[in-house]
C-alpha cells in the first residue's frame, strides 16, 4: 500500500523560507513521477511541482522560481525548496504520485505552511 509521510512546514514570515519533505513507499517512490500539492483553507487541492524520474522539473506559474522540487532515491524522499514565500502560499502541502492529476488516492497527513508577519 502506498504510504506519505510529508513534514517540515511551520509558521514563517513573508519572504522566508522553508523546506519540505515526503517519505514515501520505496516500490512506488524510485519508478514514477513525484508532484507536490497545496490545499488552502476554503479551497480545492492544487498541483504545485513535478519531477520525473529523468530529474526533468515542471512548476505551476504561481511558484516558479520560488520553489525547488527535489527527490533522493535512495532514501524515497521527496523534497521541496521554498523561497520567496508569500501569504498565499498559506496551506496544507502534500505529496503523491504523478502530475497534475495524482496517480493515488492514498493521501498522508500533509504538513501547514503558514506564511503571515
């Protein structure tokens, strides 16, 4: 069965930093593609990044060049790099299988980034 376990949000100033992790299931993790999502309060989940098992990246137009999606194979990580963050990017962030259109139902917990002076 799949499993993800995301950490590393918190409470952050605008402008700061974070970064995120997601511990996934070995089988499933180093054979596909990688995405981080985002659901704000009020609102539907959103694809936020994707990377492929070539290494090849592909971002949503509201966090290009702000954020960084990243994988370690060897330890079934999954990692995302947040820079620039602003109020907006106040949410509960979670990682799955696939693009755009997760290859999963098997949601973790996800982790709450809140981003507010």
């Amino acid at each position: 069965q799949v499993q993800f376990v995301e950490s590393g949000g918190g409470l952050v100033q605008p402008g700061g930093s974070l970064r995120l992790s997601c511990a996934a299931s070995g089988t499933i993790f180093s054979s596909n593609a990688m995405s981080w999502y985002r659901q704000a309060p009020g609102k539907q989940r959103e694809w936020v990044a994707i990377i492929i098992n070539n290494g090849r990246t592909v971002y949503a137009t509201s966090v290009r060049g702000r954020f960084t999606i990243s994988r370690d194979n060897a330890k079934n990580t999954l990692y995302l790099q947040m820079n620039s963050l602003k109020p907006e990017d106040t949410a509960v962030y979670y990682c799955n299988v696939g693009g755009v259109v997760p290859a999963s139902d098997a949601w973790g917990q996800g982790t709450q980034v809140t981003v507010s002076s």
